[in-house]
C-alpha cells in the first residue's frame, strides 16, 4: 500500500487506470462512499503498491509513478498565476494560440491539439515543443515553464497557461490525452481549435497545468 495526494482535475476513475486498480479498490481502500467525490490535498492510499512506490510530491517538486513533470515542478499555489497578473509572455501566448486555433479547425477540433499548442509556442516565443496530448508536459522547458496547482475553474480566468490531460472520453483520447492554451474569459480554451466551454467537457483526467516564466 502507498499514498497519492489528490492533485486538481484527478478523478478516481483516472487514478484507478493510472494505478492499474479498480474504483471499486480505491474507494475501498479510502472509505469513500460518493466515487465522485473527491478532494484535491487529501491522500488517497493505493493498494497494490509498495511502500517503496512513492507517488507523493518530492522535495524537488516533481512527482513519481504520475506521470510527473520534466519541464519545470510542481508549484503549490498559483505562484503568481492570476487573472490581473498575467505576464506579456502569457497574453502573447494567449493570443498566439487563438490565431493558431483560427488558422486550423476554428470551433471544430481536427484531432491535432498537441500540433496547435505547438504551434502557439514556436509563434509566441521561438521554439516547438514535440510530444501528443499526455506528453507535450514532459517537453515544455523547464528553464521557461513552471507547473502551479490550481483548479480548471481558476486557469480559464488567466491568459496564457498550457493544460495538458492524461486522458478524455474519446478512443484517440485515451490513448493520447489532450492539451489547449488558456484565452482567460473563464470558459474557452484553444488548440487545434478554439473549445468554447472548457469547463463541461467531461470525462478528462489528469489534469496539469504550466505557466510561462519569460
């Protein structure tokens, strides 16, 4: 048995296909009687594991056995990242990604999100970043992209900040997760086109978020 802190966007269902285990074995195993319900911060105990599995947030930052990043570490808190303190970096992104979604699908996604935020960041600062949907977080560099710990909610409200998902409720989904670029009006988020209402899209897991620090 080993512990996992609950991170924003995590779904027992998610961690239960990360862990290779069960909801039903995770709710055990924690005593939760809603398996819709749970709360960012708290521990969840993963059976199946060892002690010596540790999928708890490092000294360094980062995290293991989760997918964890390589560009840039966990961040607890926004660090910053707030609707009236968005950088030039992060609106220059922001927009960056709008044209990029506009030029691509518009309102209708292509099945290319991860070549849309691409896209966005070779426009905005110079440089393309490789990887699908599940793995563009691992090649963000860490010298210009730092992950903070906030909700989906509190990300759309800020300009600028690349979210990445593990997986979606669509075939291509679960095996290539999906990633998109904050606008800041509260609900839209762009990629390989421009989703109108991040929040309601359903069935995504593993939620990361990055912010620019250029």
């Amino acid at each position: 048995m080993s512990n996992y802190r609950i991170r924003p966007g995590d779904t027992l269902s998610g961690l239960a296909a990360r862990f290779k285990t069960s909801v039903s074995e995770l709710a055990r195993a924690n005593k939760i009687a809603n398996p819709n319900l749970i709360y960012a911060g708290r521990t969840l105990r993963i059976p199946g594991h060892s002690r010596s599995d540790s999928f708890e947030p490092s000294k360094g930052g980062g995290t293991k056995g989760t997918g964890g990043t390589k560009g840039g570490g966990q961040v607890n808190g926004s660090n910053g990242a707030s609707p009236g303190s968005a950088t030039p970096a992060m609106r220059k992104l922001a927009n960056a990604g709008r044209a990029a979604a506009l030029g691509m699908g518009g309102y209708n996604s292509q099945g290319l999100c991860a070549t849309g935020v691409s896209r966005a960041i070779q426009n905005a600062f110079g440089f393309k970043v490789w990887g699908n949907g599940n793995q563009i977080d691992n090649n963000l560099p860490k010298d210009k992209f730092k992950q903070v710990n906030m909700s989906l909610e509190e990300a759309l409200k800020i300009p600028g900040l690349v979210l990445t998902w593990e997986k979606t409720s669509s075939r291509l989904g679960s095996i290539y997760g999906h990633t998109a670029i904050t606008t800041g009006d509260g609900r839209s988020s762009v990629s390989d086109f421009i989703e109108r209402n991040t929040l309601n899209a359903g069935g995504r897991s593993g939620l990361k978020i990055f912010m620019p620090t250029m």
